[in-house]
C-alpha cells in the first residue's frame, strides 16, 4: 500500500494554477481518495485572510472550496 498525497499547500512544490488544475483532476478521479481538512480555516468574506486559487479573477475563498469539495467526496 502506498499513499499519493496528491494536494497539501504546506509541503507541495508546486503553486499558483498548476497546483488548483492537480486539485480539479483529482476531483474528476475521486474514487481512492479521502478528502482530510484540517486545522483552523479563516471564514472572512472576499477571501482576506485565506483563498484557494481564482475563478473568474476573483480569489476563491478556502470555505468554499472545502464546501465544494467536501460534496464530492464521501464525508463521515
């Protein structure tokens, strides 16, 4: 057994939107995968003090993406 970490900020060598595109792939290939949030997440609007990426030229908060993402993928 082996473990693919596919997306973590910290620890990744990767940024910008390469790293957001290896995000959205492992979305489209779910199965495998364990989504694992942790830690404190800053909830201020228009993304001040935490964002994950653009949509649109707008910063996309990290909320919303944990929402989104959190949707996809089996939560217990």
């Amino acid at each position: 057994m082996h473990i693919n970490l596919r997306y973590h900020a910290t620890i990744m060598a990767g940024a910008g939107e390469p790293v957001i595109k290896v995000m959205d792939t492992t979305r489209e290939k779910k199965d495998g995968y364990v989504l694992i949030a942790e830690g404190a997440f800053p909830t201020k609007k228009e993304a001040v003090y935490s964002s994950i990426g653009e949509h649109n030229g707008q910063p996309v908060r990290l909320e919303d993406r944990l929402a989104e993402l959190a949707k996809l993928f089996s939560v217990y």
